[in-house]
C-alpha cells in the first residue's frame, strides 16, 4: 500500500487545473483521479476539495454547470476556463523551476 503525501500549500489548485485540464469532471471524479495517478499517494478529502473548488471558481479559473454523474446523481461537473488554463501553464511552469531548485539543494 502506497503512502499518503501531505501537499505543500498551493498544490492543490494546480493538481485540480491539471486535472480538469483533460475533460470536465465532478469533484468526486477529481479527487478519484488525483488519488489514481498520483497511484494512491494522494488522497484529497472533501473538506480541502470543495472550498478549493469554489476559490478557483471564484477566481474564474474554472466554471461549473449542474449534472448528472454516472450513478444517476446530481452533479456539479467543473471545467477549466480559458483564463484557467494560463493559470495552469503557469503554475506548471514555477512548478518545474521549483521542482529543479530543490532537486539541485538535495543534490548538493
């Protein structure tokens, strides 16, 4: 069994752009995915989710229209906005740099 991560602050809202980057998804589907990829070390609970969601929506990084997910439920399906995609290219972007400068630390 993979061990669980704490994220580093901010991380969250790049890992959900990045993720709703591929196709609208639910906030279920999200965290379902996140936790998938990241091959069970990530596992975001609902309580750092949905207040992240609404922040990114208030920010106008994604948008979100009412449905219905695959088990016959009502579902707000979120996807990324134009203005939200320069979000995650950027955040992508700081995040690789980052990724370099502490690797070179750690290498020292």
């Amino acid at each position: 069994m993979a061990q669980t991560l704490d994220l580093p602050q901010g991380t969250l809202d790049l890992l959900i752009l990045k993720t709703l980057a591929l196709e609208p998804r639910h906030g279920w589907a999200i965290a379902e995915r996140i936790q998938q990829i990241s091959s069970e070390a990530l596992r975001i609970k609902q309580g750092s989710l949905y207040p992240a969601l609404q922040r990114l929506e208030r920010r106008g990084w994604i948008k979100g229209r009412w449905g219905t997910s695959g088990n016959n439920r009502r579902a707000k399906y979120y996807e990324l906005t134009r203005s939200g995609q320069k979000q995650l290219t950027a955040e992508e972007s700081a995040w690789r740099k980052l990724i370099v400068a502490v690797g070179q630390v750690l290498e020292a």
